[in-house]
C-alpha cells in the first residue's frame, strides 16, 4: 500500500466519502488576485483560513481558500467555497457552520469548530466585500 492510499484508509475512517474527497482534492486553492471581498480568521488551535471572492452584479462568480489547518478544515475551506459561488452576497451570508458541516456529511462534532473557522472568514469576505462596494476607491490601496 502506498503513502496515499494510507492516508485515504486513515480518512476513511473518520470521515464521510465527501469529506475524504474534498481533503484530498480540494477545490478552488488559487489565491484571486485584486478580489472584491476578502477574509481571514484565525482559531484558538493556530490554524488560519482565508477566503477571496469575486463578485459581479451581486453574484459570487468565484471563490477561493487557502488554509494551514488540519485536514477537516482543509475540507470545510473546499466546501465552503463550493457553497458559495453562484449566491447572491444576502445569500451566502446566511451560511452557517451547520451548512458546511452538513455538506460534508457527517462532519464529527470534534471538528466542527472547523466549520465555524470556514464560515467566519467567508463572512468576513462577504463582509469586505460590502465595504467596497460602499467605498470603492478602497480597493485601489489593497496589498
């Protein structure tokens, strides 16, 4: 048995089919670069999340994630902008960590603090991404 298929064997184990899926092939990984809505939480476990966002007409076209937390978070971080996209921002900003963990199937309660880490950025990111929408100019000045 390979490194792979040994850790596939280990998730499986824990986790749901869809969550396995999302760790081991995680969606939208890729920074958005000049994005209309950005956001990063940290947890008190030392693991960070951030979420970029862009968005036209008041529809997520596109979302991204990027994570050094653990394998569920790296799960929720997927999903959560799997979640996202194609929502209006009144839409997505009613995304729960409950939303995300019951995307997942069966996310253990151990790791739903992982699910709060996801929601919380995106909701910073849809949070930024009202403010510039207020304040345009703004996004001229980002890093």
């Amino acid at each position: 048995m390979n490194d792979l298929e040994d850790l596939k064997r280990r998730l499986q184990e824990v986790y749901s089919a869809t969550t396995v899926e999302h760790v081991l092939h995680p969606r939208n990984t890729e920074p958005i670069p000049n994005p209309d809505g950005f956001g990063e939480i940290q947890s008190g476990h030392h693991e960070s999340l951030k979420i970029w966002l862009r968005v036209r007409n008041d529809i997520i076209l596109d979302s991204a994630f990027w994570t050094n937390g653990c394998a569920a978070t790296i799960a929720c971080g997927s999903m959560t902008t799997e979640i996202a996209k194609d929502k209006t921002v009144k839409e997505a900003l009613a995304i729960s960590a409950g939303d995300i963990a019951e995307a997942l199937v069966d996310l253990p309660e151990g790791n739903f603090h992982c699910a709060e880490l996801a929601a919380g950025a995106l909701r910073l990111a849809l949070k930024d991404c009202l403010a510039m929408q207020q304040q345009p100019w703004k996004k001229l000045y980002r890093k």
